[in-house]
C-alpha cells in the first residue's frame, strides 16, 4: 500500500440542501440556538447525586471505551496507521480509552458529544480533545446545518466555523422534538431519578431520627393543665440534643410531670418506600440500557443468568452506541485524510459475545455453497489481495 497524501488538494463536490432546511434556519434566525434542558442540573442530580446514574453511565462508558477497534478499507485491514495512533494518544493528557470515556460519558449524560481536531496547517489532525457538551452552542446557517460551533468558558467565548475540514464533530442522539440537539437517557430517567433521590432522603431522615418511626409526648397534667412556654422549649431542646440522630439511637427517654410516651407505627405507605426507591432503580436503569441485575437492583428476573445479562448490555447498549460513534469519527477524519477508512469495534475479541462469534465463525466456514469472498465479506473481513 502506498502512502496517502494528506495534504492533496480535490475537487469541491456538488453541494445540496434539503428543502426543509431553509424553514429550520428561517426559525433560528442564524442564532445561538441553546439547548432547552438544564444539563448542569440533571448531571448533579442524576450522576453526581444517584448512585444508579453513576454507575450506569460509567458502566456504559468504560464498556465501550474499552472495546478493541478496527481499522480497515476495501483492501486491508491495518495494524499500524496514521489514524490509529491518532487515536492511541489523541493529545497530551490523555489516552485512546479516557478520550472515548469522555465522549461516551458526554453523550450518555446530555445526548451529545463534541470532538475538536488540532490540525497542522492543512495536514491531518495531530490531536483530539474532547469538548464539554454544556458548553457548546449550535450557530444554524443559511442552509439549516450549522455553520459554527460557540464554545463558551466563563464569560469568554471561541466560535469553530464549519468548513468542509470540521474542527468539531458532533454526534447527537436522536432527538424527535430537535433540530440541532439530541436527547439524552438522563432526560428520560429524570422522573425515576427525583423519585429515588427523594426515597434515599427518606431513609436519611429516618435514620436522622434515631432509625425508628415518629411518636407523640402526651402531657397529662392536673386538672387537665396545659404546658406552659417555658416547659415546651425545654422539652423540645431536650428531645433535639438526647434522643434525635443516630447517635442516640436506642438511648432512654426519661419522662418526668405527667408525660407519656406514645409511639406510631409505620402506615403501609411507609413500609413500601423500599420497594418505591427500587422500582425506581429500575426504571433509571432501564432507561440507560442497563440489565437491573449487573447494577445489583434486586427483583429482577428478565435474564436467566448474570452472564445472559452481560451479553443482552453488549448486544443492545454498548455495540450499537460505539459503532455509531466511531463510524462517525472515521466519517469525519476522512475529510481530512481523504481516505476511505472505516473504524469499528473488534468483535471477535469481546469476551461477552465469544460464544456466539465461535457459533458465527463455524456457521460460515461450513457453508460450502459461499465462496471464499463471500465468507470474509458476511465476517466483516476486507478482500484479499489478487496476486496480479
């Protein structure tokens, strides 16, 4: 294979527009069109705040950064290349598997994510950063697509222009209801997440409460007399300092004057919170594609075992999320390299999957009506080289 010219120069190709497209940008009247959810506050509530949050998104992301990725055109499949070591030290600080946890993370948490390219003059990129989604803006163009990109830190804002050389890449979920954002899982979870953080304070406060339910101090005195002043802020300070938190929990209640202790018992409301704050769970996880079970929710019984569960994440979660992201990578390097390269997840060495790409493997090796091409294109293999 010869070496590729990165820094050749082609033809500008027919440019077309969609119909419609006019209409969007008429409506955002080549704006700042920001996006209409409150990312810092979902992300504090249901990542930073929610253990079944966190722990789904890093489950995701961390699944799918660390998958083994190929590089490959129509005739070979490479294992070394420009863009692959690009991509094992995209910049300075970082590596192939933090820059893609980035981005995953981003994209999970606020259905997109943003990748700028550092390129050297008008050669390929030299390095990737990936870029914080709550602080980038759209700037739709003439056309309805966007023509730039404003990235704002503290007051200060860095506008990207779209060129047919992006230096940003942006990768959106599908959004029904948006032109130029995506939709998020933690949007849909939002509900399931307030539900569950509000259960967690429950449990917190009843803990803060000595860890048992609330009762009344009935005040008997003669004559039917009631408490003065003086002797109510008494008690009150009395019950806060001795017998409210958990360090006091199970600590004696002397009563004195007439006083009585009468405890209630949990209402069935009370008793069910547990089971409220575990559908919950579920729902959050479900909502990010996680099987309940690899997240330790309880009562769930969809998977037969904990390895069925760990190949339906791959399968339905985390293979369809990379490959997207990464066929949109190796689309947006190409306009660079000129190149027609493709990058996609490995997936022969997916521990998760092995059985059932053993299964793959043999099916086609026996199929004696395929020709040899015919087997290496259905394993995803490039064509062999001709002898000529």
């Amino acid at each position: 294979m010869g070496m590729i010219d990165y820094f050749r120069k082609e033809a500008a190709p027919e440019q077309k527009a969609s119909a419609a497209g006019p209409v969007i940008s008429y409506h955002s009247a080549g704006r700042v069109v920001w996006s209409p959810r409150d990312v810092a506050s979902l992300t504090r509530t249901g990542f930073a705040g929610n253990p079944v949050g966190f722990r789904a998104v890093k489950l995701i992301a961390e699944a799918a950064a660390a998958l083994p990725l190929i590089c490959q055109d129509d005739c070979a499949r490479y294992d070394s290349h420009p863009v692959i070591d690009l991509l094992a030290r995209p910049n300075p600080a970082q590596g192939r598997a933090e820059l893609f946890e980035a981005l995953y993370g981003q994209l999970i948490l606020t259905g997109n994510g943003y990748v700028e390219a550092v390129a050297a003059d008008e050669g390929a990129p030299v390095e990737l950063h990936v870029l914080r989604s709550d602080r980038m803006s759209v700037v739709p163009g003439a056309d309805g697509w966007p023509m730039a990109y404003d990235y704002t830190v503290g007051g200060r804002k860095h506008r990207f222009a779209v060129t047919d050389r992006s230096p940003i890449l942006h990768v959106k979920s599908f959004h029904p209801q948006d032109d130029h954002y995506g939709f998020s899982a933690l949007q849909a979870a939002a509900q399931a997440i307030d539900v569950h953080n509000s259960a967690s304070g429950w449990s917190k406060a009843l803990l803060d409460n000595a860890a048992r339910p609330s009762g009344a101090l009935v005040y008997d005195g003669p004559d039917g007399a009631t408490m003065t002043t003086e002797q109510f802020d008494r008690l009150s300070n009395e019950l806060e300092a001795h017998h409210m938190g958990a360090r006091n929990a199970g600590r004696p209640m002397l009563l004195e004057g007439g006083l009585d202790w009468k405890p209630m018992g949990f209402s069935p409301s009370d008793m069910e919170f547990h089971r409220t704050k575990e559908a919950a769970a579920r729902d959050i996880a479900l909502a990010f594609g996680v099987p309940p079970m690899l997240l330790g929710i309880p009562g769930d019984a969809t998977y037969a075992n904990y390895a069925e569960a760990h190949r339906a994440f791959f399968r339905l979660t985390v293979l369809p999320l990379a490959t997207r992201v990464t066929a949109a990578i190796s689309g947006w390097l190409q306009g660079y390299t000129g190149e027609a390269l493709t990058l996609r997840p490995d997936l022969d060495q997916v521990p998760a999957l092995s059985a059932e790409r053993d299964a793959q493997w043999a099916r086609v090796a026996g199929a004696d009506f395929l020709t040899r091409a015919e087997k290496r294109a259905l394993l995803g293999l490039p064509a062999e080289a001709s002898d000529d």
